[in-house]
C-alpha cells in the first residue's frame, strides 16, 4: 500500500475518533450541567420566591428570622437585597452574588456567620431609604459629628433579629424548601 494513502486513511481515522470524543464529551457536559441545574434548583434564583434563598441550608436562620418579622407580611429577600433602580442592575447583581454564594457553598468555605459585604449593605440601605422614604424625611440622617448614619445604625435587628450562627434559632418552624436533596433526604427520615 502507498505510504501516503496509508497516512491518509490513519488520519481520517483519527479525525473521525477525535470527533466522536468531542461529540461524547460536549453530550456529557450539557447533561452534566442540565442534572446539576435541576439538583440545585437554579431557575428558583431568578425568582422572587423567599424559599429559593433556603436553597442551601445555611440561609435557614435568616428565612426563619424574616419569615416571623413584619418585613415579612410586606417584603421578599429580593426587595431589601437587590437593586431596584434597573432590571440590568438588579440582575447582574443577583448573577454577580448568587455565583458568589455558589461557589463560597460549593467549596464548602461558607462562614459560620454570614455577613453581608459593603456592596450588599449598600443595596439594602437604598431599599431601606426607598421604602422608607416618607419617615426618613421627618428624622435626621446626621449624627453629632456631621457624619451621615445608615439605617442600620440604629435598626441592627431588622428584620433578621440576633442571627449570629446557624443555631441561633433553633426551634423556628422553617419548611424545607422542595428540592431532590429534601427529597431524598426524607426518604430517610421516614425510615
């Protein structure tokens, strides 16, 4: 047989193994990823539904503190969290802080104590300004330094109350939000 023609049909071989790898490859990722969305209940972020901050279970003091204050009756997570002067802010902000979350969770580096960062604090101090807006025109912003004060600065306890740990409530009614780990988990529960 002629060395070129050889070469040639190895070649042909090899391209042929080479695109049924990538075809294998890529078909895996996407299902890969399709499984980890549905596991984690990825769509529930782009809503506005409270139960999706419960989605990792270290949010439960929060919910359970939220869920039993007056905030509750009149506000979601998203209403105090995220900005609401643009839809492209609001959810840039929500992709840029969401995949935060994802990965501090995922690499299991979350604190014990979640603490907001200085950009969250500053969102949620424009919701407080903004649903607030008619009492904050009747008080002074302005400590006896000249310094501007946050709202926070008097209202530390709204409306999470004392959440230091993962256990400071510990008998709060808190449904499990409905995802295939709750559901998995339940099977052996019931055991």
């Amino acid at each position: 047989m002629n060395m070129s023609l050889w070469s040639t049909l190895s070649l042909q071989g090899a391209t042929q193994k080479v695109k049924t790898f990538c075809l294998i490859s890529t078909g895996a990722f996407f299902g890969l990823s399709i499984y980890v969305f549905n596991l984690s209940n990825a769509g529930s972020y782009l809503s506005d539904d409270p139960e999706a901050c419960m989605n990792c279970h270290i949010m439960t003091p929060q919910y359970a503190s939220w869920k039993h204050s007056s905030h509750a009756r009149v506000a979601s997570c998203n209403d105090c969290h995220v900005p609401h002067d643009s839809d492209l802010r609001k959810y840039y902000f929500k992709a840029k802080d969401g995949s935060r979350h994802a990965t501090l969770f995922t690499l299991r580096k979350e604190p014990q104590v979640i603490r907001a960062t200085e950009e969250s604090r500053e969102v949620v101090e424009e919701n407080c300004r903004r649903c607030h807006q008619d009492q904050i025109d009747q008080i002074t912003l302005v400590d006896h330094s000249g310094a501007e004060r946050a709202c926070a600065d008097c209202h530390r306890e709204v409306p999470h109350g004392r959440v230091n740990s993962l256990s400071s409530t510990p008998n709060a009614a808190v449904p499990l939000p409905d995802t295939a780990y709750s559901r998995a988990m339940s099977k052996f529960d019931s055991k």
